[in-house]
C-alpha cells in the first residue's frame, strides 16, 4: 500500500506492506508467519542502491526508527526497514513472568535470579504450548527475511546501516550473502561474543570516565577522584532516602544501562557524588526507576532468542563472573541479571553453526562509526576484533561519545556526512570530526528531580489534607 510518509516538513511517498514467510525456514512443513516491511521513497529520479535499516536490540521494534536518520539518506537512496520476527508482526515472543520476576526485591540477588530463572522456564512452556517453533527466531532468520523483502522489491543490490545488535545482523548478512550487499555502515560495532558485558572492561571505561572528571577543577573539588567516589558509594550504599527505599542491585542495572550515553552518564556521576556527600535522593529515584523501566523496555523472549543462540557458553558462571569484587566495584550488573539467570532457567533455542559464532573474513565495504567511551559495544572490540578480519574495512572513532545515539547526535552534521559519502562514494568524508569534550554539567540531576517530586508529593497530600478537613467540618 503506497501512501505519504510525512518526515518533519517534508512529505515522500511510502509503501506500506507484509510478507508471509515460514517460521523455520529448515522445518518443509513450517507456518507461516507474517512480517511488516516499510519503504520511504527518494524523491531522486535515478536513485542509488537503497538503504536498508537494522536497528538494536535484540527485543526492540524495527519498525520504529528516528525518522530524522531516514531523512539523511533520502535525497539519493529508498530506505526500507524489514520487521524483527519475534517482536515485529504475527508472532511476538512476550514473556509476562519474566517481567513481573524483574520487579522483584534486590533484584541480583540469588534468590531473585532464580525466580527470573523460573520465569524464563513458564514463559518458555507457554509460548511451546502456542506452537512456537523457537528455532525460527534467530538472526539468521532475520537475514532471510531481509532478503525476501529485497527479492519482492526488485533491488539487485543493497546498503546496510545497522546499530548496536543490528550490526551483528549485518555482519552475519555480509557472510552469508556478500553478494548482494554493496556498502555496510555500522554504528556501535557488536562483534560475536560481544552480547556479554564484562567487569573488567567497564571498570576500564570508569577509570576512563575519571580521567576525564579529573581534569574539570571545579568537579574534582566535589569529588576528588570519581572513580574511589563511585567505589565507595556501591560498597556502603545506604538503602533508604527518606522513607524510600533503595534496592542496591536495581541501583546498579539503572546505573550500567544510563551509562551508555554522555548525557545520562554525567546524570549517574552527579547522583554518585550527591550520595558521597550524604544526599542519596538520585540513588532511590534510580531504584524506583528500574521497575518502571527495565521491565517493559525490551521484548525479552526476542531479546533471549538472538542473543542465546549466538553468544550463550555453557562452561562459564556467569553469575560469580559478573559479580563485584574489590577489584571491580560495579561488576556487571546487567550481564548478571540475563545471563546470570539462565544458571537456573533455560531458553529452547538451538545454537547458530560454529563457525558463524566466530569471526570469520568478509570482503564487504564496510565503516564502522564507534564512540570512544561506549559502555554497551567498546570501540576497542570493533579495532581489535572485527576489523583485523575486514578487508575492505575503515573504523572512525567519535570522541567522548558513547552508543548510537552519541555517534548521532553529538556532532549531527558530522556523522551524516560520514555515512552519506561512504555510501555514494565508498570513501567517508570526516572533515567535520573534531574533538567534543566530555561535559559533566547537569542542569537538573536525579537528586533536584526527586527533591522536587517529594515536594509535589507533599503538596498534594497537604492538598488531600485540607480538602478532607473541611468536608469533615461542612459535616460536623
């Protein structure tokens, strides 16, 4: 269905579709599933080869991109999005008891891990009663769906812009299909193996973080040494602020998960130096935070489904591996809370080829975009890693940024005229790259946002108060 797509104040035309595809393309005799596609137009009349998009996750929509990045591309390319199986379409992989099990008390402790463990166990069995054929959920499917939707297009060739888990995707696309891909960006690089956050690679990136907030005077005359401040908050966290309780392990998964992006960061900095100095209001409104939004943000059997059958390893203990040490203070809270949890669950899902769990060459054009201070994929595995093994392949870093939307946003010009370039010309022009430093300044942290909700709070009842006293009095 072909109708106008409106992108701020500019109009194109879009094709809105499905496409019934087999659940397990490997089972003869598979369902079929549906999947939702998306074209936006370019208004060119001789337009290169389209892009199409790959964004992150796994466990978020692909339907749902910022359409400002569309826009950057459409003067010369279609872009079309193809739907994730498993989230987008027919079929979606929701786990209701593992959501509820994420709002429970001290949250990585081994009493709530096994309970998340549990819930993964229903949540499996439920979607297994529905029909649910786990295996058709894997990346490599979603690659064929790409395909499909490119075959039904009439593109012989096509660009990849994928981020964060969306680059895993492109990567495998590139080995199973080199043919067909012309050019491939790749914004917050995730190469195999990389779906675990370790310990000792986030403390590296604190004590990174700490340089930083070393050399800004005013700062390290609050807090001397922002690492030591952070250490010494997580092992004597106090676990109330007023009458509100703070859960350490929700503390610390909100704290990795804001870490991933400057401004958010310097928002978590601000509410570890407030606590040093005896103000944790920003450590209980961080806790209060985790059940209104870790629960819900991702699609969790999707997210179990990609990231299980490419990087899960049975020999290693993820809960003890992921736990804080003196030597790593944080730990890695997040890894323990996924992967921790499948030591007592089990999601039903086959393994990708061994051979695609490793790297392997490709001779795709590719550009990978990272931020030097990435929490969630650390430029240095997109240097060490996957590069060594492309070899038509070209890193640019972004100072100080962190995950995708830092390569974004931070310096917005700069990154769209990288990306449109490479993929017109092969070479990305970063004239416009420079230094951005880190600004740790926050205008309204955790601790002033919950201080002025208490004192709505206070107000409200003090309202509630007065209003039952004199319709008390009216009766009296």
């Amino acid at each position: 269905e072909a109708r106008r797509f409106k992108i701020g104040s500019e109009k194109y035309i879009a094709d809105f579709g499905s496409i019934a595809l087999p659940e397990n393309r490997n089972q003869p005799k598979s369902r079929l599933i549906q999947i939702p596609f998306l074209r936006i137009r370019s208004r060119s009349e001789k337009s290169a080869e389209p892009v199409f998009g790959l964004t992150g996750g796994p466990g978020s929509s692909n339907m749902s991109w910022d359409w400002g990045k569309a826009w950057t591309f459409l003067p010369d390319h279609d872009f079309v999005l193809v739907g994730y199986r498993g989230i987008d379409g027919s079929t979606v992989l929701e786990c209701p008891e593992v959501v509820k099990a994420f709002k429970g008390k001290n949250i990585i402790s081994e009493e709530s891990l096994k309970k998340i463990g549990a819930a993964w166990n229903k949540d499996a069995e439920e979607l297994k009663s529905r029909g649910i054929d786990f295996d058709g959920y894997t990346m490599l499917e979603c690659i064929e769906d790409n395909e499909s939707v490119r075959k039904a297009l009439g593109y012989d060739r096509i660009n990849l812009l994928s981020e964060s888990y969306g680059t895993r995707v492109a990567y495998l696309y590139g080995l199973k299909h080199p043919e067909f891909i012309n050019r491939s960006a790749m914004i917050g690089v995730n190469p195999p193996g990389r779906f675990v956050w370790e310990p000792a690679v986030i403390d590296e990136q604190l004590k990174y973080y700490s340089a930083l907030w070393s050399k800004d005077s005013h700062l390290d005359s609050e807090s001397n040494n922002l690492y030591s401040t952070i250490g010494g908050v997580l092992n004597a966290m106090p676990r109330k602020w007023l009458f509100f309780t703070i859960d350490p392990g929700k503390v610390k998964v909100v704290t990795f998960a804001l870490l991933f992006h400057r401004k958010t960061a310097a928002m978590v900095f601000d509410s570890y130096s407030a606590a040093a100095r005896g103000d944790p209001s920003g450590l209980a409104l961080m806790s209060l935070a985790h059940n209104f939004v870790v629960p819900g943000m991702m699609t969790w059997g999707d997210l179990a489904s990609k990231a299980v059958s490419a990087d899960y390893d049975p020999a290693r203990n993820y809960i003890t591996e992921m736990d804080p040490t003196t030597e790593f203070p944080l730990g890695s809270p997040m890894s323990k809370l996924l992967w921790g949890t499948l030591g007592y669950g089990r999601w039903p899902i086959r393994m990708l080829p061994e051979e695609l769990r490793k790297l392997q060459p490709s001779g795709v054009e590719t550009l990978l975009l990272s931020g030097s201070i990435d929490f969630s994929t650390p430029s240095q595995f997109a240097a060490e890693e996957l590069l060594p093994n492309l070899k038509n392949g070209r890193q640019i870093i972004l100072s100080e940024c962190g995950h995708v939307n830092d390569v974004w946003y931070v310096n917005v010009e700069n990154t769209r005229r990288i990306l449109t370039s490479f993929y017109n010309t092969g070479k990305p022009d970063d004239s416009l790259n420079a230094y951005i430093p880190m600004n740790f300044e926050v205008t309204q942290g955790f601790p002033t946002i919950a201080r002025i909700s208490l004192g709505a709070i206070i107000l409200v009842v003090i309202g509630l108060l007065w209003a039952l006293f004199r319709i008390i009095k009216f009766l009296i």
